[in-house]
C-alpha cells in the first residue's frame, strides 16, 4: 500500500479523495492554487503545496508544478480525480517515469480511449456493440454522403477528440450535411487543436446508460451495474441514478457482463466507465472515461464498495477485493449535482456563502468541499457539492429525495437547488420515463 498520496485536484473530489485516504491509513498531500488557500481539502490535508495563480493552466494543469510537488513532499503516487490530469496521457507517462504512481489506467489505454475514433474500434474489436457510422474520421464532403446515406437520416457529427457537446452537429439531410460537417471541424480545431471528426446514426429518443467496470491490470475485470444519466444539459449530466429505470434484470446482467469481458481481455487497470446510447432495448457505445465519474456515489450506494478504495488498492497491485458473484445490488440512488449557477439561465454565480446547510438522516450523504462563509472562486467549475440520496426503492428513494432537497440551504449565491425541487415533483421524472432530449425541453417550455 502507499505511504503518502497526492491528490491532484479540488473541490468536492479532493475532499472524497483525501478522507478515503484517511480511511487506509494512507497520508495525504493535495495542491492548490492561491484562489484554493482556504478550501476545505487544504485544510484537512496533512500537508498542502501552492502550485501557482488561480488559472487552471498555471495550477491545476501544470505537470512541471505538481511532479515537483511528488518531489518535495516524498507522494509515492498520484490521485487525479476527475476533471484537469485525470485524462492526461502524458501526465501519466511523467509520472511513470518519475517512479510515482498514477492511480488510474496506464497512459496507452487513456490515449486509446481518448481518441474517439480509436476508442470506438477497439470497443467493436471487444465485442461491445457500437453506433452505426464511419470507421474512422471523416474529411471529405462526398465520403460524408456516402455514410449517412448508408445509415441513413439523421446523422451526428462528432468530434474526435471532443467531448461536452464541442464539435457535434445533427444533420437531418443531405442539405444539412455540408454545414454540419464544416461547422463540427471548426469547433473541433478551435477546441481541441485536431478537427477530426467521424459519423454516427443519430438515435431521436436515447437514454443514456454507463457502466461502472474495474480491471485489475491482469486479465480480471468486474461491473458494479449501470448508471442512468439521461436528465442533461447541453450534454452536461445533471442527474444521475442507479439502477436504470429503463433497464430489466436481464439487460442489466447482459451489458455488464459485455463490459467486464471487455476490460479483463483489454488489460485494463482501474476504474473506467463505458457509456452507451440506449434505444428500442439495443445498446451503442458512445465513448469511455478512463477515471472516475463524478456520480460515482450512486454505485456506491447500491453495492455498499466504497470505489476510491478500490481505485487505490488497484493501483498499489493489490488486485480486485472481490469476484464479480460477490458483487451484490441494493435499492435505488440518486445524485443531483448542485451547481453555482442560476437554476434558470445556468450564469456561473460565484461569491460568498452566507450559509450552509446539508440534509441529514437515513440515506442521505452530502459530497461537497464548501461551508458558510466559503468564497466560491470565478475560475473553476461550477459544481459546488453532490446530493445523493439511496432508498429501498426508486419510490423511496424519490420521496427521500425531496425531503432532503426541502432541508437543503445554501444562501448568498444562486444555486440549481430549485431546478431539481421541481424536477422531483414531476410526473415523467417520477415515473422514469425521459430521454437525454427530455430536459433541454422542459427547460425551453418553462421559459
């Protein structure tokens, strides 16, 4: 096991870092930039490093600094979170190099599962079902013809490299395909620095569905279930559960064991998540992150593995503490990311928290790094804490669910808090039955 682990990240995700940590007896060193000097994870670390100027380029992304910081401070590895390093193939070779650990998946299986392109091959080459689309990126405007005639309308054009909703265009037909496909390139290069760009079906009422897997670097691979991430926005997950309404248990057994088979004959080391478009009871692949998610806690949840552990574990070569048949599901969970934006026009809202106050009780847990009087800083992302909330049931888990967002204050900024009291009172959302598409539109008929 480690002796001294450095947490390479902020906010929220730090702080559950480093109390794992704590937890395995293991000690902790996080970095910050001077806009973090008095964030909750500085504070509770046991020893802290300031690695530049608020933004995230000169802090959080500098490698040079935070390879410095292993250095000085004796870290024998690195936790990168989510977010920043976590998907940085290279921080992972430098660090390799350095004889520090990085506790995630080796730097070639991040750059496979980075390049969208690539990623999607190696998904087809292991047997995990893909959208229908082009077999690598597409730059010609009669190549692109070809495709979408082939798979037929509607297409989407996406970004190689991209993620977030960048570099993604719908093109409903023909006429609509030549802009699409030079406006995907464009956003693409401007974002990314690589325009590539590839075609894939356009599925009208998806949901979307990931699948928590682990490797243990030697053959072994398990899945701790689904997650169901369909409430979004602009392609950004607002709510999160676990299991999938939309799913049966025959189903759910079916693509977890696809996924598990996939990381263990892959090789891959760690944790990881397989992401899928769910239509008409077929899966497609969409991508995989190669680290931790942020709703990770709903799967904790429902298996009661606390998956940080098992991240660390890993990557010390202490293998996978169980086998796939000890992996046990238990009721229903569900995450609301509470953000520092107005809950109707989603502007940042950073400044002073007057006051905080988290929900308690049976199957409540409040992931969050601030506290009254906290300043929230204009530099970083918007994401302020996680409400997750388990119950026997999804029913009630819901009725858990709304007392506790009723019980929730947090006064001096705007908050998404009010998005999600109305989301739980409505019907579809209470029945389980909406689509990735289904909150753009009822934000567009509120207004």
């Amino acid at each position: 096991m480690f002796q001294k682990i450095l947490i390479a990240n902020r906010g929220e995700i730090a702080l559950r870092v480093l109390r794992a940590c704590k937890e395995l007896g293991i000690q902790t060193v996080v970095v910050h930039s001077t806009a973090d000097a008095d964030a909750m994870h500085v504070r509770l670390a046991d020893e802290s490093v300031c690695i530049g100027p608020p933004p995230s380029r000169d802090s959080y992304l500098n490698i040079h600094q935070i390879v410095a910081a292993c250095e000085i401070t004796g870290a024998d590895a690195v936790h990168p979170g989510y977010g920043f390093l976590s998907e940085n193939a290279k921080f992972a070779d430098i660090l390799a190099a350095h004889n520090i650990t990085f506790i995630g998946p080796s730097g070639d299986h991040i750059r496979i599962m980075g390049d969208k392109i690539e990623a999607k091959r190696t998904a087809k080459r292991l047997g995990i079902p893909v959208v229908p689309g082009s077999d690598g990126a597409v730059t010609e405007e009669k190549e692109a013809r070809r495709i979408a005639a082939e798979i037929g309308y509607p297409v989407i054009i996406k970004a190689s490299a991209g993620g977030g909703g960048r570099g993604m265009k719908v093109a409903r037909s023909e006429a609509d395909l030549v802009v699409a496909l030079q406006t995907a390139r464009s956003e693409a290069g401007a974002a990314f620095g690589d325009d590539a760009v590839y075609i894939e079906k356009y599925l009208e009422k998806p949901r979307h569905i990931e699948v928590q897997v682990f490797g243990d670097g030697a053959g072994r691979g398990v899945h701790f279930g689904e997650r169901d991430c369909s409430l979004q926005r602009r392609h950004q997950k607002v709510w999160e559960e676990a299991p999938s309404p939309a799913l049966n248990a025959e189903e759910r057994a079916h693509i977890g064991g696809v996924c598990a088979r996939a990381i263990a004959d892959l090789g891959y080391s760690g944790a990881g998540t397989i992401e899928f478009l769910y239509e008409n009871g077929e899966f497609y692949f969409i991508e995989m992150n190669t680290r931790l998610q942020v709703e990770h806690p709903v799967t904790e949840a429902i298996t009661g593995i606390d998956l940080v552990h098992e991240q660390i574990r890993v990557a010390s070569r202490g293998g996978l503490s169980m086998r796939q048949e000890e992996i046990r599901f238990q009721g229903h969970a569900i995450e609301c990311r509470i953000n520092a934006e107005d809950p109707r026009t989603f502007t940042p809202s950073p400044g002073t928290i007057t006051h905080f106050h988290t929900p308690g009780g049976l199957g409540i847990r409040v992931d969050s790094g601030v506290y009254s009087g906290y300043k929230i800083p204009p530099y970083y992302d918007s994401l302020i804490g996680k409400l997750i909330v388990h119950g026997r049931n999804r029913v009630e888990c819901m009725m858990r669910l709304r007392r506790a967002l009723d019980e929730f204050v947090v006064d001096g900024i705007k908050t998404t808090l009010p998005l999600f009291r109305d989301l739980v009172g409505n019907a579809d959302v209470a029945n389980g039955e909406y689509d990735i598409h289904w909150l753009e539109k009822y934000l567009a008929d509120e207004d």
